[in-house]
C-alpha cells in the first residue's frame, strides 16, 4: 500500500499555511483529511462499478436517508458493499431501441426526503451510429438529457423521459438556445452531480454546445469544444415527474478560457448559496508564444440557481490561483458539514487537459468559497515507475461516504499510455 502526502508539492507551490474562520470557532484550526488507507488492484472496485448501464462509470449510492443499502449498477448491496448481488432495475430502457442510439447515465441523487432516485441520462438518438465509436463528433450536435425517477428505493423505475422545461418548449427544443440536431446540452463527466437544495428544489449542473449566427456550432474560443454551463432547476410533481426550468447560463470569456465552461460541480453552502466549480481550458493555439493560464473557474448563485455570478480563477484562501489542467472536479460535502473539492492541481500552467495528476483535495472556505490551503492532501501522482508506462492519468474519479466509518471512499483508474492500460484504487480518507 502507498500513501502519498501534499508535503513535496506545497513546497514546490510555496503553499503556507494560513488558518481560515469559516464554521468553526475562533482559533480553531482546521484540520487536512487523513488517509487511512490506498488499495490498488486490478479491477474496477464494486463501488465504481457502471451506474444503470453507465459506461462511463459512476459511485454507488445510498438508497434511503439511512440504513448501509446501496445500488451500484445492475449490482446492490445491504450490508454497505462488503458483498453484492445482481439485481437490475426495471424496467428495461434499452431493449427495443433502434441500433445507434445511446442512453448513458452518468450521475444520480438520492433524496432522502421524498424517498426518490434520480438519474440523469446523456441520450443520443442517431440511427446506425457505431456503438464502438467513444464520444462521437455528432454528439456535440445531438445529444439531450433525459431523467430517471425511482420512487422504491432503486428497484423499479417509476418514470423517465426526456428533460423539456416548461413553457413553449419539446423534446427538439428543450431549453432555451438548444436545438437538438444542430446543438446538444448534456453533462460532462462524474461530478457533474445533482443536488437537492434545502427547499427541495433540484439542480442539474449540464453544458451546452453553441450556435452561431450562420446556424453552425460555434467555437468563439478555438478549442477543442466550446459549451456554456447550463443549470436545470426541478420541483417534483405528485406523480414522480418533475417540473423543470433553466437556471442561469454561465459564460466564459473565449480570452480566457478557450473551451468554455466546461463539466460543472455544485454544493450548496451553509448559508444557502450555491457555490459551483467549473472545468476550464487553454489548448487553443498560444498566441505570440504565450499559453493562457490554465484555472478552474468558480462562480456563485445567491438565489438558488436562477443567477450566477461572472466566473473567475479558483483561488486559494489568501487569494492566489492555482494551475489546473482541463479535467474533471468535484465538490463534496461530508456529514460533518464541511465541503471539499478533489481534482488536479498543477505545478507549472499545463497544457490543455495535461498533466492529469497529481489528483489532489482540500477543503473550500464556505465563505469566500475559496480552497483552505493548510487542508491539501495530495491523494496520488506520477511515480518512477509510471515514467515507464506511457502518460499517466489520474481522473474519472467518484467518491462515497461510509455510513458505518464516516471515511470518504475515493475510488478511480489510473490509466497509462493514453488510456491503454489501467489499475484501479480505492482510498478511504477520515475526516473529524
């Protein structure tokens, strides 16, 4: 087993160690996660396992406000994942569909108030498309979401369709600025997680693809993709449906960031706003020689979603950005109350989505929504011996806290030689 610790990387970062009064009393310090242990193996961990068919990959979940039964793919548990059998959900939503389309779910919340599910579906509805084609280029043009309602803790599917907002909109149309077929709305990757506010209402983090004046995909920041982030607000209805409306739409400046926003993380904060953390990118082409700085962004609604704030750098808490590459992030809010977000931070500015590691968590400041710096943990990174396997990446990660143990269960790949070889971890971090 191998523990990795943030001592290394704060150095080379010149990360000093400031104190930050959020929730806790004066003078108390707050204190990093502790790694209790790291276990590699070679394959995917039950808790990783593909969520409802996903094969994206996602964390398992918690079915109900208590008790340790979780649902991870066609697999549950009611012992808190020490052992597994196959149960799939019904009913079954891909048998019967034309060959080509997709439905892919990528992330789920249970809210334990009402007692419901809810899974969020990247869908694709293009005849013959090649199944073996990952991430097909026609997607940025068609894909759409659709959702998933369990209203018996995970074992049937009560109701599922597409996502339209209300008002004078279908599923060709479902929110402002989309058309299907010329522009697509979807989620990024796995922190991309719905959260139930504490009014109840839900809020979907998507991205959408643009559309120009002459009707084509726009591109304003000539990188590999450009998308603005798209937040889907939802009120359940008696008949397990929901009511959905569009959020604010939060855009970048194409000067600074050159894909977009991209891949948007949500948590709600203590006193009732919503904090978000956003992918970012600087791989479009340096201009005079000079790379953008590469950030993740952070933008906040004070009125449950509807606005957002113009988003800027993810900074730590005396005010200093850090590097980022252009990959996946995720805020996670622990049963303690206190909020932590898990992604790359990079020592030099990278370039576009690399280097994927170190993968690295701290905790974010719940009022200036900003990273505590004495709370870094470095969670994994390059080694001598990946040098000899290829490119390493670190990313696609999820994670899940354990009813029983409190410990957060992180668990993700660690793939090599561009995506060619892997194995897999699941590290469990305690939190006071």
């Amino acid at each position: 087993m191998t523990i990795f610790n943030s001592g290394k990387l704060a150095h080379l970062l010149c990360i000093i160690g400031i104190v930050s009064i959020s929730s806790r009393a004066v003078g108390q310090p707050p204190t990093a996660p502790r790694i209790v242990s790291r276990v590699e193996s070679g394959e995917m961990p039950g808790l990783h396992a593909t969520i409802f068919g996903s094969a994206s990959g996602a964390s398992g979940i918690y079915l109900g406000a208590t008790g340790t039964t979780l649902r991870s793919g066609d697999l549950i548990s009611n012992d808190n994942g020490r052992t597994w059998r196959t149960q799939p959900m019904t009913p079954d939503f891909y048998t019967g569909l034309p060959k080509g389309y997709r439905r892919n779910p990528v992330t789920s919340v249970s809210d334990h108030k009402t007692g419901r599910l809810l899974t969020i579906v990247n869908a694709l509805d293009v005849p013959d498309l090649d199944p073996n084609i990952n991430e097909p280029p026609i997607a940025l043009n068609t894909y759409y979401l659709r959702y998933r309602v369990s209203a018996d803790k995970g074992r049937t599917w009560a109701k599922e369709g597409p996502i339209v907002v209300k008002g004078k909109f279908d599923a060709l149309h479902p929110v402002p600025g989309v058309e299907i077929g010329k522009n697509s709305i979807f989620l990024g990757d796995l922190g991309c997680i719905p959260i139930v506010t504490r009014n109840g209402h839900i809020l979907v983090p998507a991205q959408a693809t643009l559309l120009g004046q002459d009707g084509k995909l726009a591109n304003p920041g000539g990188g590999y993709t450009y998308t603005d982030v798209v937040i889907l607000i939802g009120k359940w209805k008696r008949d397990h449906s929901i009511e959905w409306t569009m959020g604010g739409r939060v855009q970048a400046d194409p000067a600074r960031s050159s894909r977009g926003m991209i891949e948007p993380t949500l948590a709600e904060l203590p006193d009732g706003r919503i904090m978000m953390v956003m992918r970012g990118s600087n791989d479009a082409k340096p201009k005079d020689g000079v790379r953008l700085p590469g950030h993740k962004w952070v933008s906040v609604s004070a009125d449950g979603g509807k606005r957002w704030s113009k988003p800027e750098p993810f900074c730590f808490d005396d005010g200093s950005p850090f590097f980022s590459p252009s990959a996946m992030s995720t805020l996670f809010r622990h049963s303690s109350g206190r909020i932590f977000w898990f992604g790359n931070i990079s020592e030099r500015n990278p370039e576009g989505n690399l280097p994927r590691w170190p993968l690295m968590m701290a905790e974010v400041d719940p009022v200036s929504t900003r990273l505590i710096r004495s709370t870094l943990v470095t969670l994994d990174t390059e080694t001598e011996k990946d040098k000899s396997r290829g490119r390493l990446d670190i990313s696609h990660f999820s994670m899940l806290e354990d009813r029983e143990t409190q410990e957060i269960i992180l668990t993700y790949p660690r793939n090599h030689g561009g995506y060619k070889e892997r194995e897999w971890v699941t590290t469990r971090l305690a939190v006071k």
